[in-house]
C-alpha cells in the first residue's frame, strides 16, 4: 500500500519547478541572494509550544539573508481554519505548521502551493515524504512523523508478544484478565484499529502515481470481510478484547494500575505511564493473520501559502533552515515526536521509546489526506463499534462499503 515515493517526486518535480521559479535555489544552496533575499519579511505561524525551538533557525536565516523571519505563535486548534480563511484575503502568512492530513482541504481551497526539495527529498523518511505529497507535487516540508505502537509493561511481560494471540496469551499467563487495551467508545475508534485491519489486506484506498486514489475504495471486498469476521470474534459476543465501553481513559487507567500488560497507543501517552513509574517497552503492533499490521501515519510539517508574495525565500528558508538536523532536533525536543529528518530521526532514536516507535513507523502507512476519506471516516467507526457489539460483521461491514461509496460518488 506504501504510495510509490519516486514516481510521485518524478511527475511533480517539472511542475513545481515552474510554478515557483526555484530551480536556483534547490536543497543545499543557501537561497542567500536572487529573489530569496528579496522579500523584506516572512511571517511563520507556528503552534505555541514550538515558537522557541524555530528561534534559532529564524534568526540565522536573517543574518545570511537579511529577510526577517516573523514567528507567530497559534492555538494549534485554530491554525487551519485560520489559514483558510485568511490567505484569500492576503492577511494570512508565508508559512504555516500543519498536519498533513489536511493537505485535502488545503489543496481543495486553494492556499497552498508546491514547494521544490530538490535532492534533499532522500533524505527524509518515506513516509515523511509519501504524507507530503498530493496528486503528484510536494507541498509540506515535513518535521515529525507520528504513529501508534503497542506499549508493554515490561515487569509483568517480559517478551514481546509474536502475534495477537500470543499477545493475549502472554497477558493471561502474567494472571491478568484483560491483557490488552485499546481505545474505541460508542462511535468506535478505526484509526486504532486499521492496523488490524491492515493485516487483513484491506487498506481503505488503492494508490497510483499520484498518491492515494479515491476511486478506488479497497475498504471492502474479501479482506474487509474477513477483518470484520475477526473483529467480531474479539468482541462482545467472542473473546471480548475488544469493547466499546473503554475510551481513552479507561485504557490508560488499566495499563498504569498495572491490570493490562498491553496497550495500543500513541506516544502522546507515553509521559503518563514513565511518570506512573510502569517498564515500558514499545512493540510493533502483534498480526493476526502472519501479515504486517501496519498503523496510520501522521506527518507533521510546514506549508506555504498560495498567495505569498515570498515563496522563493519561504522555500529556501522551510529546506536549507527548517530542514537540518539541529532544527529538526529542537523540533523534537519541544515535542517528543520522531524526526521527519532521517539523520535527526537516527539521533533522536537513541531513545529506547523513540526506537520503538520508529520501527513501527517503519511499516506505517501515510493516513490518507484525500478528501474522499471525509467520507469513510463518517460511517467506519460506527460500523466497526456495531461489530463489536455484536452485529452481523459481513453484512455491517458491506453496508459500509456501500454507504462509503455512494457519499464518496454522490
């Protein structure tokens, strides 16, 4: 399912070529005369927590170049919404952070504009790279790559589980109930679940050159139906592993009082159990059926607005400043998110967590930023929660497929 990294860069690279005027200021030049020093000022919107660790590269960008580098600090809630409405306008700014699932809407709207890595796109991960391209052109200079992973209380587990069932398995020999947890809730949670289904060969879209394809929904057919069998299986009227009445507070409750050896779940959670005082280890994600059980990726990184009247200095300033190793770490440090950077990614790998995290990323799959998947997200999760609860799994899941496909085409 992995998006084909250099077809996309191939077909995309003429494009943004023209449509910036770049090609003198590609990825090692300095961007320190030409056009990139002629714009007066660029403004960043960046989220609170990271304005500081952009201070560095902002400042060093203007002694090379002499063009001001503006940091402005944004609720990360209101970043998009910001930026949407604004950029039409000419208020918004050169530069804003973002998540690349968003390139969808951003693209469908008309604020963004490609930007030209030039050879600096090997050195990034492929997922980084994969996440930030969109029908072709790369739009986002990516910073962090983020995933989930199984968390394993290390004391009451000592090995790593080699598929679900051993997982289970391990969890009951330690004399626990309920070995392992996940967070779904009355609307279901897929986005914990795809790497299950994953397992099954049922990504949610097939891919071509230019990225995810909308037209073609892999949502359904025999490995949809054979995950849904699964998942069935797992829930209410089966083993009951799976169950809707836990949400994310429940799971992490069970897995700091020491009640779940197990828990599938994003870095962002990580701090609680260290600070709980729980051994944690991070696993890959255990299969169910032998095959990778490959997780969402999330790709954080930066764009620039279609409407800059800067976008060879904001191209120069995202690759040759944002685009280091030492910024790159301080982006890290400010966040505790695995490096875009595949250098910085090594380095900060140094981490036992930030190591686990990365192997898993490793088979992760970019979350799908077409705005077709506006329309999967309506109707998965609440499928997935009625199979737990114990609906007829083939035919929830083929009305799915069927709901999906005709909001994706109406």
């Amino acid at each position: 399912m992995r998006v084909n990294t250099k077809s996309l860069l191939a077909a995309g690279a003429v494009a943004v070529v023209a449509t910036l005027g770049l090609a003198s200021c590609s990825a090692g030049d300095s961007g320190s005369g030409g056009d990139a020093s002629a714009a007066s000022t660029l403004t960043v919107w960046v989220d609170a927590e990271r304005v500081d660790a952009l201070k560095g590269a902002a400042e060093a960008y203007t002694e090379k170049t002499g063009v001001e580098v503006e940091l402005v600090g944004k609720d990360n809630a209101d970043i998009k919404d910001d930026f949407i409405q604004q950029v039409p306008t000419g208020k918004g700014p050169d530069i804003t952070m973002g998540a690349h699932d968003w390139l969808g809407e951003l693209s469908t709207n008309g604020v963004v504009a490609p930007i030209e890595l030039g050879d600096s796109s090997g050195d990034y991960l492929p997922v980084a790279i994969d996440a930030a391209t969109y029908e072709g052109q790369t739009y986002m200079l990516p910073y962090a790559v983020e995933n989930i992973a199984v968390l394993r209380n290390a004391d009451l587990v000592p090995e790593a589980a080699t598929s679900f069932d051993d997982m289970i398995a391990k969890g009951q020999a330690a004399g626990l109930t309920q070995p392992f947890v996940v967070e779904q809730g009355a609307e279901g949670n897929p986005y914990h679940l795809y790497p299950f289904q994953t397992a099954f060969e049922a990504p949610v879209f097939g891919t071509n050159d230019q990225g995810y394809d909308p037209a073609d929904l892999r949502l359904g057919g025999p490995g949809g139906e054979l995950f849904a069998t699964w998942l069935g299986s797992q829930g209410k009227n089966g083993t009951g592993v799976f169950n809707t009445d836990i949400d994310g507070d429940i799971a992490k409750q069970a897995f700091i009082d020491g009640t779940a050896a197990f828990w599938l779940t994003g870095p962002w959670n990580v701090g609680a159990a260290l600070d709980a005082g729980v051994n944690v280890a991070i696993d890959t994600v255990p299969s169910p059926t032998g095959a990778p059980a490959s997780p969402f990726a999330g790709v954080k990184g930066f764009f620039v607005s279609a409407e800059s009247e800067n976008k060879v200095a904001a191209n120069d300033f995202l690759v040759n400043y944002i685009g280091t190793e030492d910024v790159q770490l301080e982006l890290f440090e400010a966040g505790n998110i695995l490096p875009a950077l595949s250098s910085a990614a090594e380095t900060a790998s140094s981490d036992p967590i930030i190591a686990g995290f990365a192997a898993v990323g490793a088979e992760a799959v970019p979350m799908p930023a077409i705005p077709a998947m506006g329309s999967v997200w309506q109707y998965w999760g609440i499928a997935e929660a009625d199979v737990i609860n114990g609906a007829d799994p083939v035919a929830t899941w083929q009305k799915l497929t069927t709901d999906v496909q005709a909001a994706i085409t109406k």
